[in-house]
C-alpha cells in the first residue's frame, strides 16, 4: 500500500508528517485527512478555518489539498462556493513537497 504523509499549512508555517500512513489509494487519503480536519478543529473552528492539510504521496507529491473550511460545520449555512472545493485529489500539474 501507498505510504501518504500530511503538511499542515497554519499560516505560521507547517508541520510535517515524516512517518505518514499506509492507505490504499487517493480516495482513503481524503478520507483520511477529512478525519484528521474535523479531529484538530473540534471546537476551535473559529480559529483554525483558515488552515489547511496537503496530503503528499510516496513521490512527494502533493496529492490533496484540503482547506479547514471547506469542511466547517460552523459554515454549513454558506453555499459550497463560498467555502471552497471541500478537499480534492489533485491531477496536475503536481507540486513537490518543500524541503
């Protein structure tokens, strides 16, 4: 299985995942990262809409890109153009990880 690896982008920087975890593919890594989002914005929603978690692949490459407010539950009232994409499984082009 894939070993996929999360960047959280919190506008002062980001934190990387070094170890990152197995999934089967691009789909259980939204998934997955759409877990993690709800977990870390569990009611702070406030402060941490603005954040968002990459998801890269084996390669580096950034494969997710999933903006905290895009998955909000405090916004549900606005129409999903104003929030966002909801997350998406990037096709191209591919952006490498910083280093």
């Amino acid at each position: 299985m894939p070993n996929y690896t999360f960047e959280l982008r919190d506008g002062s920087g980001g934190i990387d995942d070094e170890t990152g975890v197995a999934l089967a593919d691009g789909v259980h890594a939204l998934h997955y990262a759409q877990d993690v989002v709800h977990e870390l914005m569990r009611s702070r929603e406030a402060q941490t809409r603005t954040w968002r978690l990459d998801v890269y692949d084996e390669a580096g490459e950034r494969v997710i890109e999933l903006p905290f407010a895009t998955i909000d539950p405090t916004l549900d009232h606005l129409r999903p153009e104003l929030r966002g994409h909801g997350g998406k499984i990037l096709r191209s082009p591919p952006v490498r990880r910083r280093k």
